[in-house]
C-alpha cells in the first residue's frame, strides 16, 4: 500500500473513531467495569442500526501507560478498533472500510 493511501485510510479511521468516542463519552450509563489485560476498565457501549461500539478507559487514570480503547462492531463485525494512552501512544488496531462509516455519521449527528 502506498504511503498516501495509508495517510489517507488512517485519517478516515482516526475521523470514525472520533464520532464514536464522541457518542460514547457522553453515554449515560456507566455499564460497568471490565478487566482487560488485567487492569480493570470503565465501559460505556451504545447500540442500534446495526452499529455497536464499546469505550474503555482506565479505571486508575494516574497511570500513563494504561490504554483506553473504542471498538466498533458492525452486524456483529468488528470494523474499527483505536487504542491509545496518556503516555502519547496511538494504535490503529483494525479499521475496515465500509457503509458502515456513513451510518456513523448519520447516527453521530443524531446524538
């Protein structure tokens, strides 16, 4: 893949993973705490149209290198998965494009 195609698929992954974390974070309800690689992690999902995504973040936010996560699924697919940390890292984990990001964006206007 050319450098210009992976800028260019890395910007619209980092774009969709901005309205997600942008609808999670003002979700409501705190469903719960989730232990993942053995540290636990607040979760917030949404869920409809076919979409669902999930927010993790620390649930001891002094620690710089414990990462936050957004997932999202589409038809029970995961389609985008971003994971970063207060230390500075960034990780584009899967990012499949598709209609799905179209459905986002109308679902991301709604919230």
């Amino acid at each position: 893949m050319r450098a210009i195609d992976r800028q260019a698929r890395l910007k619209r992954a980092k774009e969709l993973g901005r309205l997600a974390y942008d609808m999670l974070r003002f979700e409501d309800d705190l469903v719960g705490t989730i232990a993942i690689e053995g540290d636990d992690k607040y979760l917030r999902e949404f869920e409809g149209r076919g979409l669902s995504g999930s927010y993790v973040t620390p649930s001891r936010p002094g620690r710089p290198y414990e990462f936050s996560r957004i997932q999202v699924r589409h038809l029970g697919r995961k389609v985008l998965e971003l994971r970063w940390s207060n230390a500075g890292d960034f990780n584009l984990v899967v990012y499949e494009p598709g209609d799905w990001g179209e459905l986002l964006e109308r679902l991301a206007n709604v919230f």
